[in-house]
C-alpha cells in the first residue's frame, strides 16, 4: 500500500480535420507541458461531416449511391449515426502520424485509438505501418471476444497495444495479460466493479509485465478521475492515465478535483477521494438529454459496426 509516485503522467486527446490541424493541435497541449497525446483525425474512424447521414424521415425513393472520390462508395441513407470509411481511415493514420513526427520529433510520446473500427486484418496491418513513429501504444484493435486475433497480432508487431475499456469481467482480460498479448490494461473501473477489483486487475498485470492505462473519458466524473488517480498512485506498473480538460463549472460542482500540473494530475491529502460534490452548484448545470450517435458507426452502406 501507499504512493508509489507524487502524481500521475497523463494524455490529453489532439483531433483535427487533417493532419496539420491535429499537429497544430498537438503542439498545443506541448506547450502546455504535457508528455503524451492521443492523436485521431476525424474521430473515431475518421468521421467526416460530408458522410454524416440525416435524421429525417427516410426518402420514399430508392437509395442511391454517390462516390466520394475516395474509398467506398456510400448509400444516402436515414439511418442515424456516425458515417466512416474504413478504407479511408486505415491509409491515412500511418500517413498522420509520418507528418507529426517530421513536424515534432520523438520527444512526445504520442497514441492512437482504433476503436475496434477496423476489421481485425486491416487493424494489424495498421498496427505494422504505425511501428516507425513509435506510438506509446495503439489501443482497442478488437472487440474483446476476439482473443485469436489478439495473438495473430502480438506475433506480426511490435507496436505496444492497450485494452480493456469495454471489459466488464476476468474473462475477458485473463487470457490476454497471462499470455502477455497486451501492454496496457484500460478497464473502467466501474464497469469492473469498482476499486477493490481494479486494484487486484492492477497486481495480476504487474505479474506479468502489463502496465495500466484506467479508461478517463469526458463522461467520467472528477470523482471517478480522482479514483483512477489514486490508484495510479499506488501502482508500481502504472503507466499513463487518460484525463479531460476539469473546466470551471465542474470543479465548482465537485470542489476537490485533481489539479492538473506540468502534464501531472496531482491528488489532495483531503480524506477518501478527497472530492465532494456541491448540490447546489450542481442545480446551475441541469442534464441535458441528446442521442447520441458517435456510438452508432456506420460504413458507407449504413451498416451499424460494433462496437
């Protein structure tokens, strides 16, 4: 028990519309101090507005296919959701990361997430053509029920490879931290089951080698960021943590939150998580309800990808 480290190195997310913007943005959060960032264009898949498909009433008419210029052709369609070209997307991250390197170097360490987007032989040979700009890891290549290709992987690359956001059980990363077919475990530690069994996934990976990555998203509270720090801090093989911009309305509504510091999230000596939550700022801020779609991906041809 007890801190093994002071604070947390963490990773911030760089998007862009194309590979000078993301760059743009990259040297941003550098400047900041930060050590780490994840690099998309587009998104998840590379998302693009002009293959976003309308919400309204479907047409009555036949679909009818319109080439882009690139890639697949897409089908006008009424199913909602977020529209990707799978093609399109596995060409141009090899090609986003050669510009951000020529433009910044190897001194930060930088990171990609598939996303599952992919189908398993195009993620692999993603991962082959990512291997000289050194990414810190690549993470979700597969869905996690496809253990095979996590070995097929493992013995074609050495680009290090994260997992475990959508992980709900010991199943599903027993097999792939016992044959060291991971380098990085990112579980949501509420999905997992809370601390305890996060704190044992975190001693069964040091056996063998893994280090953890705790999944940090937007939608995870300070409270919940404060809990992943903590265990970053108490983890010898800790090593990186995701995190979001803690913006002024949340650390009035969660007084307490982690302090973000040089690209280190620094936790307080209050007691517990050392968060709190103040109801009545909390009143201010009401929840807004939206669908949402960015979890609907769909190719071309209105086919709904999972995960």
């Amino acid at each position: 028990g007890g801190k093994c480290r002071e604070a947390a190195m963490v990773y911030r997310h760089a998007d862009g519309r194309e590979p000078q913007e993301v760059t743009e943005n990259v040297i941003k959060y550098q400047e900041q101090g930060f050590l780490a960032v994840r690099c998309q264009m587009g998104g998840y898949g590379g998302r693009v507005k002009d293959i976003t498909a309308a919400t309204a009433v479907p047409s009555k008419e036949a679909p009818q296919a319109t080439h882009r210029g690139k890639g697949l052709e897409r089908l006008d369609s009424s199913f909602p959701g977020a529209y990707y070209d799978p093609e399109v997307y596995a060409r141009s991250i090899p090609q986003l990361f050669e510009y951000v390197r020529s433009k910044i170097g190897f001194d930060l360490l930088l990171l990609h997430d598939i996303h599952e987007r992919l189908v398993p032989i195009d993620a692999i040979r993603m991962a082959k053509a990512l291997e000289p700009y050194r990414l810190f890891f690549l993470e979700d290549p597969f869905a996690p029920d496809q253990i095979e290709w996590f070995r097929r992987l493992r013995q074609q690359t050495a680009t290090p490879i994260a997992m475990g956001e959508l992980h709900t059980n010991q199943v599903e990363w027993r097999a792939l931290i016992a044959e060291q077919l991971i380098d990085f475990i990112r579980a949501h530690i509420s999905a997992i089951g809370g601390f305890t069994p996060a704190k044992k996934l975190a001693a069964l990976c040091e056996s063998f080698g893994v280090r953890t990555a705790w999944h940090g998203p937007g939608d995870v509270s300070p409270i919940g960021h404060a809990a992943n720090l903590h265990l970053d801090l108490a983890s010898p093989n800790f090593g990186v943590q995701e995190v979001i911009n803690f913006g002024e309305p949340l650390r009035e509504v969660f007084p307490g939150t982690p302090e973000m510091r040089g690209g280190y999230l620094w936790a307080n000596d209050k007691p517990g998580w050392g968060v709190d939550i103040d109801e009545q700022a909390a009143a201010k801020y009401p929840a807004s309800f939206k669908t949402v779609e960015w979890t609907q991906s769909r190719w071309p041809d209105g086919t709904l990808w999972t995960p």
